[in-house]
C-alpha cells in the first residue's frame, strides 16, 4: 500500500489456559501482565494507540480533527477567523470572549475542556512508556518506541501549554496507583515549559533525521518534527538564540527541506504543496498520514459541504494583488460575502475519498521563524533575515523586499507577521505570532470593531492575560476538592 497508518488498539483478548484436569480460578476483569504485554508486537500496539492515536485527523475531538482540534480552535480566535455555524458556539472564539463556562451539545465545539481533558494523554503516554521497558525485545527498538512516546508527551504538552498554560503532569507513582484517588495541581509555566523541553531533546537523540514519503514508516515521528517542536517553544519563550539554532539545524542538508517551487499541474506552487499528487513533498516537516476507510482529510466538507470555516472579509483585502497564495485556494462564498479557505484541492474531495496528507508543520514555516529569531537576537536587520522572508515572498510570486524596504526592526517584523499570515492561514500559526509580538489584544479588538462587537472584554483582560485560555469550571472545581485555589489562569476569576 501507499500508506501504513498506525491503528488504534482497542480491545486485548486473554486466553484462558488449562493444566491437565485441574480447573483453576481465574480473575477475568484483568489482563495479567505474564500474558500481556510481552511481545514486541504488544509494544508496537502500545507505542500505536499511545503516541498515534491522538495526534489524528480524523473524527471529532483529536488533536487534528478539521472542526475542533487545536488549529481549528486556534485559527477562529485569531484576524482571519470566522465560522458561519452557531455563535453562541463559535462567537467566545471568533471575538476573544473567553470565558470558562461549560457548553454541552451543539456548543460543546467550543468547549475549554474540549482540549484541556487531553492532558489525559500525557498521562497514558507514560504509562505506555512503563509498560515497553518491561517487556524483553530489541533493544534498539525499544529505545525508539520510547523516544516516539516522548516526542509525543513534548509534542501533546506543547500544544496544551500554548492554550492554557501550566499543566498537571503526573508522575509514574501516582499513575500506578490510580485507586488513591490524587488530585495533583498544575505545574508552572517554567516547569511545564522544562518537561517539553526534557522530552523533546530526549527523543531527538534517538529518532531517524526524517522518513521518506513510501516508506513503511512515513508518518511516525522523526528528529525534524522535535527540532520544529523545539523552535515553536523557544519562539514563543522568546529565546531567540536557541531558537536560531533550531532553525539552523532543520536547514542542514541532512534533513532534506526545502521549499516546493514547482506547481505541478496546480496553478501554483504554493497550491502544489496541498495537492494529493504532490503528497510527501520536500517542505513537509510532519504531516497526519490519511488514507480511504481509515483516516480522511475532511477539510473541504468543514469548510464547503457543511459551511463552517471562512477568512474574514478584512482579512482577504490585506492579501497584495498578484499573490498566489489567495487565487484558486482562497474564493469568494458569494452566499456569505466572506471567503472560503479551500487550501487543499479540492477535485479528489467529493464522495468522501480526500485522504490527502494533513500537512501540520512545514519548512516556510520553520524558515520565516528563523528570521524572526535572527533580527530579534541582534536587534537588527540582516541581509540573511531578509533573504529568508524573500524565499517565501518570492515563491508566491510577489517581488522581493530590499533593504531600503525593510530599514528598522520594526518594520522587518511587522512585514514578516504579514508574510506569515499569508502564507501559513489556517496552519495553526497566527495566533501564536500575535501573542509572541504582543499584539493579540489589539488585533482582536479591531476585529470586533469590524464586526460590530463589545470589545470591552479585551479592555478587561488586557494583552497578556489573553494569551492563554481559561481552564473549564470541572477542572477548577476539581482542583478545589484537592485543596488546590486559585489554579485557574489570571483575568478569568477563580
């Protein structure tokens, strides 16, 4: 086959053995550990389900998923966001209204719990990297398996950390013994920022560089996506000079990036990095690997079969005339006068059978990053930074900036935002750019004004407590029966 997916492991079967004629009792609402697991194929089913199964496209819930997982819900709270389903479900989103009340039914979609119950994962990867060292297999594998299931908890706690900050992380004792019934409190930033950081380095120093597209392993994780995992981080701790050399390290001709400037039979390059028969490309760091009856890329039923996401009017206009990266991926809805992100084409769609690749993290990505972290290091404009943004400009068919356009920091980085946005709209970037540059209130405040909205929350908040999410009312009251107060983020009460 042209892709292997890594399947969930739902359901383990236990065999009941007789001793000659002697009938011995047996606890049936167990799995004994002499039976599983003990294979290598046991750790495989563990490793699949654990470090796998959550990062899916697929379905509603999963990390991916094209209607509620962490780009979705990251890319609606941003400039260009807009979904035409309830507001009463979409609207905290769309207009920063945070707040931490639970929704059920059609507005559960956004739900603060709906991403922060996912810590639950970090959990389970944990466990599943106890279970691989107890069992008896190749050593080296074993060694790998364990370093999947860590680029995973880095992977998992990173995005976690993005929307809510500090996390509940915790320990294999208490996991071992879950009858005791601990209630742990969160973790700090720096601490939760640390345990990323620990697991990701770890994992690094184990995985493959990269995965060729057709190989029986493509789609599992590899030292690239830890070194991206790793720049994000830094990015956003705003530590420009280890975010520079993560940037650094993913340009090394070992790794293989580089920008897709061919289209193809696309009407462009840029629409060439989405297209099914260009799957695997060159710039893709890490994609969701998808294929027909398993795992399907649902993008385009999110955003035209069942009218849900959209690029706000105001947004579409700040895109320059002849840039490639609006054209065939972005059209008029004329029933809405907003605008349909289609991104991915389209043609292969209809019927259900879109598996093409959901591309999560790419190298314009990683090098318009590295920009950024060069000026913000120095302080100043270099002729490198400058030349990496026009790698990206450039391909969209824009011309390219020179020095005289680009004379102070500021400048450069205000450009580079923009460049960004254009290039990488709904890839789950926007927000965290705002947010690293200060400037997620304000922007958010102007796109109430847009729109009609109060924008007197925002005032309340101020910029840096709107950075983070609130955490759900079941987990603080949860933490209050542990003894735990004032553990929900700042502006949102306790």
């Amino acid at each position: 086959m042209r892709k292997t997916l890594f399947f969930n492991i739902i359901i383990f079967a236990a065999s009941v053995l007789f001793a000659g004629c002697n009938l011995t009792s047996e606890e049936y609402s167990q799995i004994s550990s002499d039976l599983y697991p003990v294979t290598e194929r046991d750790a495989y089913d563990i490793l699949t389900g654990a470090a796998y199964s959550p990062f899916s496209a697929d379905g509603w819930g999963n990390a991916f998923s094209s209607s509620n997982g962490f780009f979705a819900l990251a890319d609606i709270a941003t400039d260009f966001g807009y979904c035409s389903w309830a507001e009463e479900t979409w609207g905290p989103l769309e207009f920063a209204m945070f707040d931490g009340t639970e929704r059920t039914g059609d507005a559960s979609a956004y739900n603060p719990r709906t991403k922060w119950g996912s810590i639950n994962q970090l959990s389970k990867m944990e466990l599943a990297i106890s279970r691989i060292k107890g069992i008896i297999m190749d050593e080296n594998l074993q060694a790998r398996y364990i370093a999947e299931l860590e680029c995973a908890q880095g992977f998992m706690a990173f995005m976690l950390w993005d929307f809510y900050g500090g996390l509940v992380i915790a320990d294999l004792e208490t996991l071992k013994n879950p009858q005791e019934g601990i209630i742990l409190p969160r973790k700090s930033s720096d601490e939760t920022v640390n345990y990323i950081k620990n697991k990701l380095n770890s994992a690094k120093n184990v995985l493959p560089t990269t995965i060729q597209y057709g190989s029986a392993d493509y789609g599992r994780f590899t030292r690239g996506l830890c070194h991206t995992l790793l720049l994000k981080l830094y990015m956003q701790t705003k530590d420009w000079t280890n975010a520079e050399i993560e940037g650094r390290e993913l340009m090394k001709p070992e790794y293989g990036y580089a920008l897709v400037r061919d289209k193809g039979d696309m009407e462009s390059a840029y629409a060439n990095i989405f297209s099914d028969a260009n799957e695997g490309n060159s710039e893709t760091v890490w994609a969701v690997n998808l294929a027909v009856d398993h795992a399907m890329n649902y993008w385009y039923f999110t955003v035209v079969d069942w009218g849900g996401f959209k690029i706000s009017p105001s947004f579409y206009q700040t895109f320059e005339a002849g840039d490639q990266r609006k054209g065939g991926a972005v059209i008029e809805d004329q029933g809405s006068g907003k605008y349909l992100p289609l991104k991915y084409e389209v043609y292969k769609c209809p019927g259900g059978d879109c598996v093409t690749d959901w591309i999560i993290y790419r190298y314009a990505d990683v090098i318009t990053l590295l920009a950024e972290a060069i000026v913000k290091k120095s302080n100043s404009v270099t002729g490198e930074a400058i030349d990496l943004l026009n790698q990206v400009r450039t391909r969209a068919g824009l011309t390219a900036y020179t020095a005289a356009d680009l004379p102070d920091v500021n400048t450069f980085v205000e450009k580079l935002l923009w460049e960004r946005a254009h290039e990488l709209w709904y890839e789950g970037c926007r927000r965290q750019d705002l947010i690293r540059n200060n400037v997620y209130a304000a922007t958010m405040a102007k796109k109430c004004e847009d729109y009609g909205k109060s924008k007197a929350h925002l005032d309340i908040l101020g910029e840096a407590n709107s950075h983070l999410f609130p955490l759900p009312s079941s987990a603080i009251n949860e933490f209050r029966k542990g003894g735990f107060a004032n553990q929900q983020n700042p502006g949102y009460g306790d």
